[in-house]
C-alpha cells in the first residue's frame, strides 16, 4: 500500500509466534535484508547499533510484552550453513539462545521456507559466536524435538564473591553458553525456586546481575564485543524425580537503581533457558560434578524441561570450553504480520511501570 507521495504508510513485518517449553519466542521471516555485514558478528554490532528501533516495536507494547523475545532470520555469512539468527531480548541483541533457536528452527521447517528430506533433519546456524549444528526430528510435517550442538561454553570464573546490595555477598558462578550469565544458588538469597516466589526471584536477579555488570569484567575471546553479563540465573534443586536441577532466568528489561526497590524488575524466562543450561553444565563439570555425556536433565520454573550433556572438551582452548548440546521443543502459536502504521503514535513501542522497570 502506497500513499500519494510514494511512502509506504504501512511497515509490515512477518513473524511465526512460537514458544520453547514455554518461553514466548517470535520468528521474524520477512526482515532479513535489514541487519547488514559480512560476518554475522558485523551483522549482530549492526542491529545493535543501527536497528533497536525494530526491537523496540517487535518486544514492547503494544505488540509484545515484557517476557517476549525474538529471533531475526538472515542469510548466512559462513557458506557451510543454513541460516543465521540474531537474538532479540528486551535488554538487547544477543549471539545466541537456545529456547529462540528451537523456535526459529521449528518454524523454518514446519513452515517449508527451510526443505525437510526426512525424519532426521540437519540445520546448520550461523551465529556471531560460532556455526550451531541442529538435529531436529519430523514426524508428519511436525518438529517434535530439536537438539542443538552449541558453541563451545566454558567458565570465566568460580564460587567468585559477588558484593549484592540488599543482598550480602554471594559466590557466583560467570560463564558462557552462548550469552555470558552471572549464576547464584538461589537458597543463598533465602528463595525456592518456586512460581509463587517469581516475582521474589527476579528482584533477587535484577540485584545480582547489576552488581555483576558493575564488579566484574567479561570478554569472549573470539568476539571482543560480547562484553557484558547479558543473564541470571538462580539455580537449585528440583522437588521432581529425574530431574539434574531447576532454575529460573532473569530477563532485566530496565536500568537499576540500588536505591530505589522499584527499578528492581524483570521477567523470568519460563523455559529451563538453553544457553544458560549450557553455561550450568560447563560450571558442573569444572567442579567434577558431570562427566562427559551424562544426561543433564534441567527443569525450568513452570516444570519444563531441556535434556542436556556435554559431548566433549576443546582441544587446546585456554578456556577449557566443552561442548554442550542440549535437547527440547517447540510448538507454533501464531502467523501473521505486526503492522506500524505511519500515523501510529507509538512507533518504537512503550513500556508501563505496572509491568515494566520505570
């Protein structure tokens, strides 16, 4: 649609809403064009420099709210794969993240924009972290698990002493899977992982990843400018057979004032979190507490589940990075188009302090 003036009143952006045990992930299909570069690492700087404008309008009201996330869609740089992905979250663009993975890949398949050519479907992911190799299983035109082969994940520090305000010091765990995560024992902050504690649990999370941010400094070695501490994670045991552990993730979606209670928000991620599953498996066996292919079966908030296990270690790396793979999966909720419309007030969205940080 085309006005007088040759302006396209109307942008339209196609999307697949899907969720990964739970955890609200939206597809972008038709926005590929928009991130730009020659690596998917230029291609992550760029959407964070040039393109928070689509965040905005895909992750905040009215279109979304604060628990939502988002997966862009691109060509891949690295010709031996099959896509690339940039991750949306409501504090940023990230590398990776294994719930958004599982939704881009079942939404590719299920929808044909990526060929199936049987029951064991290989996809190849460029990110700007590394290729992540997918093994999803299709059963009548229907994902019913994805298993990723990540990038390598691997510990930044242990049982480090965090300074938390409100909070007392508290031996935290800095590692990677995918994003950096600050990770805490949640009974060291007086919390059971519990549904009726979440809002407890992400007070308690907005705290620790603040301090974190501010205390300690990170680097990924093969990509300077993942540089911060994106996530907590509050982690223990679960009340459920079978299961390694529960957690709960921290999304912060605002600027924290140590002084002021108000700004201590977030949202908790309601899957068991795949790229944290992996920086918790990684910080497990640098303990000596999971060996190489023991299943790690990781239970999120809500009591769903991500199977995971290490696969084995790098060789040579100063990190000593493992490989982590972890399994779920995902289901379609919604297709369509988010429309803006050139006259809409709210262009790049809005947050309210009754759900979000002020």
């Amino acid at each position: 649609m085309v006005n007088d003036s040759g302006v396209n009143p109307r942008l339209a952006i196609a999307t697949v809403d899907v969720h990964a045990a739970g955890e609200p992930g939206r597809v972008l299909i038709g926005s590929h064009l928009l991130a730009r570069g020659a690596t998917m690492a230029e291609k992550l700087e760029y959407a964070s420099t040039n393109l928070d404008w689509l965040r905005r309008l895909v992750l905040r009201e009215p279109r979304a709210y604060p628990a939502m996330c988002a997966v862009l869609v691109t060509a891949p740089c690295d010709p031996r794969a099959d896509v690339g992905i940039i991750v949306l979250e409501q504090a940023g663009f990230r590398p990776m993240s294994g719930s958004n993975t599982m939704c881009a890949v079942t939404a590719l398949l299920e929808t044909g924009m990526l060929p199936v050519s049987g029951r064991h479907q290989s996809v190849i992911i460029d990110t700007a972290v590394g290729l992540v190799e997918v093994q999803a299983t299709v059963e009548n035109g229907k994902v019913i698990d994805v298993a990723i082969t990540n990038v390598p994940a691997f510990v930044h520090a242990l049982d480090h002493p965090l300074e938390v305000p409100h909070l007392g010091t508290l031996d935290v765990d800095i590692v990677f899977g995918g994003q950096f995560f600050v990770q805490a024992r949640a009974a060291d902050v007086g919390l059971e992982l519990d549904p009726s504690n979440a809002k407890a649990i992400a007070r308690a999370g907005a705290l620790i990843r603040a301090a974190a941010r501010e205390q300690i400094s990170v680097k990924h070695p093969e990509n300077p400018n993942i540089s911060d501490i994106a996530l907590v994670m509050l982690h223990g045991p679960s009340p459920n057979p079978g299961v390694s552990g529960r957690n709960a993730v921290v999304c912060c979606n605002g600027v924290l004032d140590f002084d002021n209670p108000e700004t201590w928000t977030g949202s908790l991620d309601r899957s068991p979190c795949g790229t944290g599953t992996c920086g918790r498996m990684a910080a497990l066996h640098a303990r000596g507490e999971l060996a190489l292919n023991e299943p790690f079966v990781h239970e999120s908030i809500i009591g769903t589940r991500f199977t995971g296990r290490l696969t084995d270690v790098v060789p040579d790396d100063p990190n000593a990075a493992v490989r982590p793979e972890i399994c779920g999966r995902a289901w379609i909720t919604g297709m369509g188009h988010l429309v803006l419309d050139d006259s809409d007030p709210f262009p790049e969205g809005y947050t309210l302090a009754d759900l979000w940080s002020p």
